[in-house]
C-alpha cells in the first residue's frame, strides 16, 4: 500500500509561521524607520548647503552685503523674503533648466522631507528653512528687515565668527531670531529644534552644515562661542 503525503499546513503550524514573521517584522521596523530618518537628515543638510552656495553669490554680487530677512515689494502690503531674494543663485538638481525659484514651491526650501511631511507647511510664508536676521547677537539687537526707510541690511565682514554662527536653520516661519531669543532665552516658536529626532539641522556662516541640539542651535544663533549650560 503506498503511504499517505500530507499536501496542507496544519493551524499550528500557520501560526508558528506567522509569529515568527510578526518577531521579524517588529525587529526589522525600528531599524527601517532609523534608516528612513537618516536619509531625510541627510537631503536636509545637502539642502542646506546648496542655500549656503546661494547666499555666497548674493553677497559676491551685493558688495557684500547680507540679504535682507524681507523687504518690500512694489505692493506694501506683500514682500519679498530672503529666500527669495536669493533664488537667481540657488540650483535645483531636479529641475529641467537647472535653476530653481526659491519661493513659495520651491524644491529647496520644501526639500526637507520631515517639513514636507508637517501640516504646518501647507501654509505658504513657512518655507521650512528660518534666516537668522540678527547675525550681530549678542552685541547689536540689529536686525535685517524692513523699516519704513526700506530694507535693513548688514553688511557680511560685520559678522563675527562664522565657524560657529548659524544662519539658516530647521525651523515653521521664515527666521529664526525673534523678540522670545533675545527677552527669554529660548529658541522662538518658529524653530523646529526636534525635526530630525532630538535634534535640527543648520547652515553656518562659514558654509558647514551640522545637527544641533536646541541648547547649541541656541548659541549658534544668540551668542556662537559661548560655552553651552
């Protein structure tokens, strides 16, 4: 008589095989989601050296001279931003023609993809990048914005230590150095210092791009070389 083959799985045995899948699954997510969140951290920071790339050219063809946080435009109730202002600069590596507008859709200043992912960036002046338009802190409150004799600039060899002054960084509005960094010593609410986990990525005057914690980012923009609390 010819022996009997079982051709089916018995239920114990599915279920050993979908535990053991379930075990695989919720070992192999953790280290996919930290994989994916090195990879946004890592378009964020090429981001950010390109707008460094940009804000040299700005400054080469402005005699030196910083770009404002905002200036008006020809309407006085609108305004141009400084990302804006350096969009002739900037180069977008998706785009067909290989320039980019730095505004309101850009690639750039929308690149980052924790931002993008943020329902806060639906709203069009939060570009996902803030300026730091206070680049004398802490010794001149001076800030780079309109007035009513027009636009405030600085110009760049004011600036004192680059190395450690940041001056684009993370952040939900279009700068980073409000009245709150100055009167309470905290990052303003435009900021965004956990967007890549327990820290933000930011561009310096010098043109290098690093991650900080809030409490560096803070220094980095209120008082660059002081020692950290």
């Amino acid at each position: 008589m010819m022996p009997r083959f079982r051709t089916a799985f018995t239920l114990i045995e599915l279920l050993v095989v979908i535990s053991i899948i379930a075990i695989l699954a919720a070992l192999l997510l953790p280290a996919i989601g930290l994989a994916r969140n090195a990879a946004r951290s890592a378009q964020c920071l090429s981001n950010l050296r390109q707008i460094g790339l940009a804000l040299e050219g700005y400054v080469s063809d402005h005699e030196g001279m910083l770009p404002p946080g905002k200036q008006l435009r020809d309407n006085p109730s609108d305004h141009w931003h400084w990302y804006e202002l350096i969009s002739p600069y900037a180069m977008d590596r998706d785009g067909q023609s290989g320039r980019v507008t730095i505004s309101r859709d850009s690639n750039v200043l929308r690149g980052c993809p924790e931002w993008a992912a943020d329902p806060l960036s639906a709203e069009v002046w939060r570009q996902g990048y803030g300026y730091n338009n206070r680049p004398l802190l802490p010794d001149s409150q001076a800030h780079m914005d309109f007035t009513a004799g027009g636009a405030v600039v600085i110009a760049r060899f004011r600036v004192k230590k680059h190395s450690e002054r940041v001056v684009v960084g993370d952040g939900k509005g279009w700068k980073l150095t409000g009245n709150k960094l100055i009167s309470s010593g905290q990052l303003t609410s435009d900021a965004d210092p956990e967007r890549h986990g327990s820290g933000a990525n930011y561009l310096f005057y010098d043109g290098h791009v690093s991650r900080l914690r809030a409490a560096a980012a803070y220094i980095g923009l209120a008082d660059p070389g002081s020692a950290q609390p």
